[in-house]
C-alpha cells in the first residue's frame, strides 16, 4: 500500500535469528474499504508488528478503531487484533520475480535514496495522499514497470517518481 501506513521504528536481533519490528500506537486514516463505505469512526490507532524468523515471519496487528468527538474525547469503537503467519518456500516459478528485480534494482534504489535522506535530513515529513490511495504509489511502482519493459531508464523513472514524490511530499521545518 501507500506510505499511508507507514511507521518508524528500529529492528530488534536477537541470538536465535529471530528480528522483531514493532513501531509505536500511530494513528492512521481509515482503509480504503471503510473510507468510502463507513463514516461511525474517525481514525485507527494502530500497532502492527513483524518478526522475521528462519522458518518464515509473523505480521500481527492491534489495531482500535476511534471515534473523535467534536470536543475531542476520543473513544473506541472496537478493537481488532490479527495474526498472520508467512512460511518461506521454494517456488519453482520465480523467474519473473528475479527477473523484474534484476531490471529494476538500481530505479528501486534511487527511490529507497529519496526516502533515506528524508529520514535522516529533515524533522520530518507528510505525504499527502488520497483515499484510494493511488495519487502516490501507483506512479511510481508505473514507472518502474516503464523501467521493466525498457521504456525508461532508472534515471529517467526516477526522475518522474521525484517529481511525484515532491509535489506530495511536505518537509516539516
């Protein structure tokens, strides 16, 4: 999905080779799916957690959906907890996964670049995005297609995802 969900927090290793990620309680914007559909809550304050294992990896979920009075007491609705478990396999077919990665590479690193220094050389940041959340991501995984399939070069992708990247990206001073 869009950085709309995105979170900030640091890996933890341990000796087993077990790398826990678990940012904290942010509050996010309704799914797509309940943006158009709902309107009896206002925000999730959300926690998903990721822990990578050797066999495979975790992602679980505590998510409370808020309603936000006019006064500004907040209460919850509902809580949702979730787990869902990833097991590593050996797929047969993954010559097209190697194959997009291959071509896409260094056009996926400019952009993990653009993100890196916005992390590390600025207060912070806000994205702008919409409810279908498709004014930000959808270019940008387009241009790396373009990239794919020869139209572009890295370069020339990832000048276009900047200029994406810029017009909805607001640096907090």
């Amino acid at each position: 999905d869009s950085p709309r969900y995105a979170a900030v927090a640091p890996w933890t290793h341990d000796a087993d080779g077990v790398s826990t990620w678990e940012p904290p309680v942010s509050w996010r914007p309704l799914p797509r799916r309940d943006d158009t559909t709902r309107d009896d809550y206002d925000v999730i304050a959300a926690v998903n957690r990721h822990t990578v294992m050797p066999w495979g990896w975790t992602h679980e979920q505590d998510n409370s959906k808020l309603v936000v009075e006019e006064d500004g007491a907040v209460h919850e609705l509902v809580r949702e907890i979730g787990v869902n478990t990833y097991r590593n396999t050996d797929l047969s077919n993954d010559r097209a996964a190697h194959d997009y990665w291959a071509a896409t590479q260094d056009y996926w690193a400019m952009v993990r670049g653009y993100f890196d220094n916005l992390e590390t050389g600025t207060q912070g940041f806000h994205i702008e995005d919409d409810a279908e959340g498709t004014l930000l991501y959808g270019p940008v995984l387009e241009a790396g297609q373009r990239v794919l399939f020869g139209i572009a070069t890295a370069e020339e992708a990832y000048a276009e995802a900047e200029t994406l990247l810029n017009s909805q990206i607001t640096v907090v001073e």
